[in-house]
C-alpha cells in the first residue's frame, strides 16, 4: 500500500492525463455507458470550475497579502506577451496566407496571449516556487487578455455584433470571478475565522490532487474535440506542433527572464502554465474554431513538462534524504 501511494504521488500528471484519455474512449466506444453519457458530460462541465474554485481557496490560504506585489519580471514577461501577439496579429494582417496557415497562426496567437492558469499558483508552490508572485502574475496577465483580445481577434477573424466593450466583458466575467473569489474568501477566513484557517492550512496539499482531479477531466474534454474534429490529421499535427513551440519558448523565456531575479521557478510557471480552458473558450468564439485545438493540445505538452519538473524535484528530494 506505501509503494501504490508513493507511485499515485510521484506520477500524479501522467495518471491523470491517460485516466482521462482512456474515460473518454471508455465512454465514446462501450454501448453499455450510452445511458449515462448526457449526466456525465454535464458533470465534466460543470464539476471542473468547482475544483478550480477548491484547489486555489486552499492555496490561497498560504499566501501572505505583503507578498502580492509586482515584480520587476512581471513587467518584462507582460511585455513579450504583447509584442508576441502583436507580432502574430500584423503577420495575420500582413502576409498573404491561405486558410490553413491562417488557422495555424491564429493557434499561436491564442496561446501567447492567453493569461496565466488560475491553478498556476498549485504547480508552482508544488516545485519551491512563490505562489504569491505568480498569483500577482496571473492577475495581470488576466487583465492584459481582457484588453488585447476584444482589440485583436475581431481584426484577426472579423465578427458582427461583438463590440469592445462586450467582449471584454464576456473575458473578465469568465476568468476574474474564478480567480478573485476563492482569494477574497482566503482573505475573510485569515482575518475573522483564524481557528478555521489554522485547520486548513494543513489541508492545503490537498489543492495539488484536486487539480489533477481537474486536469484529468480537461484532458478527457481534449480528446474529445481532437477525435471529433474533422480536420486532415496533418493541420492537427501542426497545429499541435506549433503549440508544442509556444509551450517551450514561453516556459524558456520565463526561466531565463526569473533567473535574473532569482526567481527561475516561478516565472516560468507564470508564462509557460496557461488557462487553457480560457483558451479554448476565447479561440472557439473569436477565431476559427480549428484554432481551438492548439490550447487544447498546450494543456498536454505543458503538463508533460510538469510532471517532468515534479519528478525530478521529489528526485532530488530523495537523493538530499
């Protein structure tokens, strides 16, 4: 029982990824499952924002409200995030491409410009980093999205009926309320329920199996839309290829740029680890829905990265002990 425990621990990324992808053919394959499959894809749906809201209200427990001020990197990594997609947006506008290159432009662009996964704070203290700063992070790259994207998608994919100001509402009423909540509530229980918050302080490792709880259900949702999609395999693959690009020149530029700040950990899990389930909400509405598949495809390749960090860090963990 103490070797299954410590095996479920230490390829906790890996078992929820193929749990999901194996659900999802379980449910899409077996007749038998055809009854039920309506309540569970609504409990999928619906089920994931509850474990979000769980696992960050946890987290956020450990975070000390001094520690929640910008760094100088958070400055340095919003700036490459909005020449990046700047630099996407007038390639789009600029050069003549057909729609299958434009598809696969408008997949990079989505996953530059896309904010930091609210569960980013989970993965980061997980690995030694801050989760106060990259929390910090997140709340400024969410509102950077919320003022690029209503300005670049409708120029990129041109939509009738969808102003700035209604696109930008539609963004922050679907990101920040997930995010400033369960923070809030973190901050009432601090201040006015002090016992309570002592109790759940040691509860807060919980946050890391809640999340994987949720990734395995994003991942199931992935598979599905790749295996329903009617794309040649070819698009997918480089649509999935260039999200694989943009996963590692972001995790390598967050590095980099935290390394001067004696920061490292932190500030590439504030640029590589993205809201990908925002993504492919905002790249499904705004652009073509193809392009959808790129976030939905960075989920894999950024948490493959991440459960390679963990490994080796409860490796070099060992290896001290």
């Amino acid at each position: 029982m103490h070797f299954l425990i410590r095996l479920l621990k230490e390829w906790t990324l890996p078992i929820a990824m193929i749990s999901g992808t194996l659900a999802y053919f379980a449910f899409h394959y077996l007749s038998i499952l055809n009854p039920i499959k309506p309540a569970v894809w609504y409990f999928v749906d619906h089920v994931t924002p509850l474990l979000i809201f769980l696992q960050l209200f946890l987290t956020f427990c450990k975070v000390e409200i001094p520690e929640l001020k910008p760094q100088k990197w958070h400055f340095r990594l919003l700036a490459f995030q909005i020449l990046a997609s700047l630099a996407i947006t007038a390639a789009l506008l600029l050069l003549p491409m057909n729609p299958t290159y434009h598809t696969i432009f408008e997949g990079a662009l989505v996953c530059l410009i896309c904010p930091t996964a609210t569960a980013a704070a989970v993965i980061t203290d997980r690995l030694g980093g801050s989760a106060s700063r990259v929390t910090s992070y997140t709340l400024l790259s969410n509102l950077m999205a919320a003022l690029l994207v209503p300005i670049l998608f409708p120029l990129v994919q041109p939509q009738a009926g969808t102003n700035f100001l209604a696109a930008c509402w539609l963004i922050l009423s679907k990101v920040l309320p997930l995010l400033l909540f369960p923070f809030l509530l973190a901050v009432l229980v601090r201040r006015y329920l002090p016992g309570l918050h002592k109790q759940l302080l040691k509860y807060t490792p919980s946050a890391f199996y809640l999340w994987a709880i949720a990734l395995t259900l994003v991942c199931g949702q992935t598979v599905r839309s790749l295996h329903q999609s009617s794309a040649p395999s070819s698009v997918m693959w480089c649509i999935a290829l260039v999200a694989l690009g943009c996963c590692a020149l972001q995790f390598l530029i967050g590095k980099k740029t935290g390394s001067q700040f004696d920061d490292r950990m932190t500030a590439g899990q504030a640029l590589g680890q993205k809201n990908t389930i925002l993504a492919i909400w905002m790249a499904y509405s705004y652009l073509t829905p193809l392009s959808s598949l790129a976030p939905g495809t960075y989920v894999l390749w950024q948490n493959i990265f991440n459960g390679y960090q963990l490994w080796k860090k409860d490796k070099g963990a060992k290896s001290k002990s």
